[in-house]
C-alpha cells in the first residue's frame, strides 16, 4: 500500500499536465521493469554513483502502480540498492497510473534524446568561464568536451578547460564583430557539414588528409590537404 506524502495547501493550482502523485512505498513493491532496453557503461554508472553519494537523490523514481515497474529511474536505483543499508527501505516515488502499452511507450521517450533539448555552447562555456562550474560534477567527460568544443584535450584540467573556453569564446566574438560590420547573419554562411556513417568511418577520413582526428575543422588547413 503507498503511503500519501503531504499534499501542498492549495492543490487547485497544480497544473493541469500533472498526472502524478508523490508518495512513498517500501523497496519490494517496487520492479525492474523487464524489457528496458537502457543500459549502463562502468564508467557512466561511476559518475552517476558519485553524483548520488556526493548530492543525492533529487528527483523521485517513477513509479507505475498498474503494473508495479518503474517507468524511469532503472539505474539510480540499482545504485540506490547497492548504497542502501536494508534491503527493503521506504523510497518517495512519482506514481503514475499508466496501461502497460503507455508505460513502454513512456519508457523509451524519457530517454530519447530526440525528445531532449541541447546544449548552447555559448552559455556552457561563459558557465565554465564566470561561474567556475566543474565540468566533472556536470557529468562531462573529454570525449564529449571534445566533440562539443573541437578541442584535443589529454586530461580534465581546469587549466586546460579555462583556456578551450576562452578561445571558444574569443572565436564567438569575432564572429559577432564580423556579422555586426556586415549586417549579416553569417551562422549559415561561413562553414559546411561532412556526415558520415560511423565514428569509425570519419576519423580514417580525416587520417588519410593528415587533418586532427576532431569534429571541428579549420577550413584553409583542410583546403590545404585537399590540394597536396
């Protein structure tokens, strides 16, 4: 039986969308569901377990009561299982009330990043450059900052991610200058996109015309392999 957590004094100016309820059940009425197809690498399940051991748990599991699975939340809580010091602790979840078709169709979704906005890299670096945030407690590691920024970084060093932000932003405003001297949005003007199948298929790519192995190229120099 969930027990109801305490509903805030006026409930009449909930939003309409809300279709959840926030109580509190023990660890046993709660279930893996068994055709999440989520994952997690060693490596991603660290951070996460640091994140829950450093923070905490700040959003509540998803809970269906029609079928007793969790909707979303199937890695936070094996970690919470494996922190956990009994086995069957009272957990607050978001409790929902889906048919089973809903409750798979709401699985995937959560997790889509089709469904899930992106990042400004203008605002990501001025909140690595003004506001000091570390880029490991964001759950960064250097292949994304990489893929993000175009940057060749060997370690997470603040050091180098001051100087990858700076230039980043340095970059950003001569491009301004240049569209304000114009008056031009040059966004769409000045650069081209290779897609390729694989990871894999783009890095030989690059390799073969002696061009660093990173998602952003300098055009002369790529002109200049091209040419040799």
């Amino acid at each position: 039986m969930a027990k109801k957590t305490a509903k805030p004094e006026d409930s009449s100016k909930r939003h309409s969308a809300e279709k959840f309820e926030i109580v509190e059940i023990k660890r046993h009425q709660i279930k893996n569901a068994p055709y999440n197809p989520r994952t997690i690498k060693a490596e991603n399940k660290k951070k996460l377990k640091n994140n829950l051991n450093e923070v905490g748990l700040l959003a509540p599991i998803i809970w269906n009561e029609t079928t007793g699975n969790v909707v979303s939340g199937h890695q936070r809580l094996k970690i919470l299982d494996e922190l956990a010091t009994e086995k069957d602790y009272t957990l607050t979840v978001s409790k929902v009330k889906l048919s089973e078709k809903t409750e798979k169709e709401q699985n995937l979704f959560m997790n889509n990043k089709g469904a899930q906005g992106e990042y400004d890299l203008d605002l990501l670096a001025e909140l690595y450059e003004d506001d000091g945030i570390d880029f490991e407690k964001g759950g960064f590691d250097i292949p994304e900052i990489k893929d993000m920024f175009g940057e060749e970084l060997t370690a997470m060093h603040s050091d180098d991610l001051a100087a990858m932000s700076a230039r980043y932003k340095e970059g950003m405003e001569v491009r301004k200058r240049r569209q304000a001297k114009s008056g031009k949005d040059e966004d769409n003007q000045f650069f081209v996109t290779l897609v390729f199948e694989t990871q894999e298929e783009r890095d030989f790519y690059l390799r073969q015309y002696q061009l660093p192995v990173k998602q952003y190229q300098n055009g002369r120099a790529f002109m200049e392999q091209l040419e040799k």
